[in-house]
C-alpha cells in the first residue's frame, strides 16, 4: 500500500517520504542533478509502450504489461526505453514497486533522438511537445530511493499519445430522480463528432460502458445532449464520457458523481460470453455479461472486470 506522509519541494531533486512506495506515476515535478549516464541512450534497456489513457492505479500496469522486473532490487535506478510518437504532443510518466524506501529523489528524465542522442526535452516527465509523428526516440530515468532498501523490484514506463479532439465539451452533470440518475451535457462546437460512449463506476476507477449517445458530427453552436441511467447502482455513481471521432480517436472527460438511494432493489446475474451463469468474483480479467433485473424491468450490459 502507498503511504505518502509529504511532498517537499526544495533546492534538491524532489523528496516524496514513505517506506512501501507502489504507484501508477510519478510526479511531475523535476529537479536535476545530472543529465545522462555513459551508453544509456546508444543501449536502451527496453521499450516505452503507449498507453491509451491514465492509469487507474499500479496493478492495471502490471496486469497489461507495462512492468520490468529489476532483478535483484536496486535503490539506483536508471534506465533508457525506445519509443515511437504517434503525435506531435506525449505524454511520459511510469508506475513503480519499491520497498524500504525513506524518500525517492528524481534526478532526471530526459527524452533524445534515437541514434544521435541529441536532448529533445530536458524535463521529459509529463507532457512534450514539437515531435514527430512516427519518428523513434529514447525516453531516459533516473530515480534514487533512500533508505535501507532494498528499492525498485518493478518499472512500469508508459506514454499516452495527447490527440486533441475538435469537441469543446462545457458542462457535465448528473441529477438523482425518483427511480434513476439522468446525465446532461453540452457542447460547444463539433467537428468530425461520431458518438459518445456513457460510462459508470461503483469507485471511480474501473468504468463499464452502459450507453451510447451520437453526436452531431460538425457543428457551431451548442448541442445539448442527455442519458437516463435506469439502473444506477445503490449508493455512490461515477460517470464518465468517452467522446469519439471519425477516426476513431476518443478522449475521456472527468468523473462525475452522484448518490442514488435504490428505493426498488434489483438483484444482478453475471454470465460468460456462451451465456453460462458466473460468479464475476472467480472470474480473470475480461469481458461478460450482467444483467440487470428490477422488477418486470429486464437489462443486459457489458461487463469488463480489471
């Protein structure tokens, strides 16, 4: 479990306290020390896999194969992976295991042109801009654990390609009703605007779709959009859109939450994908079905368990 006691910023790289330290990023805040250890660059240690969007916590990167095993467990960790833009702006960051740790110090995180080693961006924690699309390059760390150790036993590096979607979204509610939850939302202008995917979560971290909305396509003017849940989750409700393009680029908006007080329970049925009843909780990672019964009101929705 991460236990973060304090953040302090300082004249030295940055400090974050704690002794078991598993996270899905780093902070972004960086302070350097040095620039670069010999051969790092020219021999990278491994790839930097894209990631289509932030993770939800350190377990979704290890499950999905962002991890490096650091055999034996080091307190000095640096390490360069290879990688390719796929557009001009990119995000960099890493999830990370590291134990007996008092404090962890990034030195620096510098991202180069592949071959030449030329310095692209000297602070490559966070978001870079002015790359080239389909061109390689060699994302460079180093983290330093203090502390009895015995440090990083995992690394998890990720980069998330940042495509900007030609929808301005300016507003995203939610409103409790007698038997369900109604969403709302509004865009500014549209372009190329194929649908949006309506989301839901019982802790705001492993999100189901449960519906989905066309858009407009292209548009000027504000659109007015609206989602009737009928069968919100008793208690807490997280809801999130995933707005698509023609393309197929997608952008996720931020959370919302709502409570909802079930006044008519209704029971939940799980099934794999040949339509065999299950108990979702035996189940690996994957999509099944669940379906939804209240009363004579029946609903199947697709289910993917993290």
């Amino acid at each position: 479990m991460k236990k973060i006691i304090l953040i302090v910023f300082g004249l030295l790289p940055l400090l974050i306290l704690g002794q078991n330290c598993i996270n899905s990023k780093l902070d972004r805040t960086i302070l350097h020390e040095s620039f670069e250890r010999a051969g790092t660059c020219a021999s990278p240690d491994g790839v930097d896999k894209s990631i289509p969007f932030p993770p939800p916590d350190y377990n979704y990167l290890n499950t999905n194969g962002y991890c490096y095993t650091v055999s034996p467990a080091v307190k000095d960790f640096v390490a360069c992976y290879t990688m390719t833009a796929g557009a001009t702006s990119v995000d960099f960051n890493a999830g990370y295991n590291a134990t007996g740790c008092t404090g962890l110090l990034i030195n620096y995180a510098i991202l180069y042109t592949t071959g030449a080693c030329v310095i692209v961006d000297g602070t490559a924690l966070g978001t870079t801009t002015g790359l080239t699309i389909g061109s390689n390059y060699t994302w460079c760390i180093s983290l330093k654990c203090t502390g009895p150790g015995p440090g990083f036993s995992t690394f998890c590096p990720y980069y998330q390609n940042i495509v900007p979607l030609p929808v301005e979204l300016i507003g995203f509610e939610c409103l409790e009703e007698e038997r369900d939850i109604q969403l709302k939302w509004r865009t500014m202008s549209e372009t190329n605007n194929d649908h949006f995917d309506i989301n839901r979560s019982i802790e705001g971290i492993n999100f189901t779709k449960i519906g989905e909305i066309l858009g407009n396509g292209n548009s000027t003017t504000p659109k007015d959009y609206a989602f009737r849940d009928f069968f919100p989750l008793s208690g807490e409700n997280y809801y999130q859109l995933v707005q698509y393009d023609y393309n197929g680029n997608y952008k996720h908006s931020n959370s919302i939450e709502c409570n909802f007080t079930n006044k008519e329970p209704y029971t939940t049925t799980y099934y794999d994908i040949v339509g065999r009843e299950i108990n979702i909780s035996d189940c690996k990672q994957g999509f099944y079905l669940v379906k939804l019964i209240n009363g004579e009101n029946v609903q199947v929705q697709i289910h993917y368990k993290q």
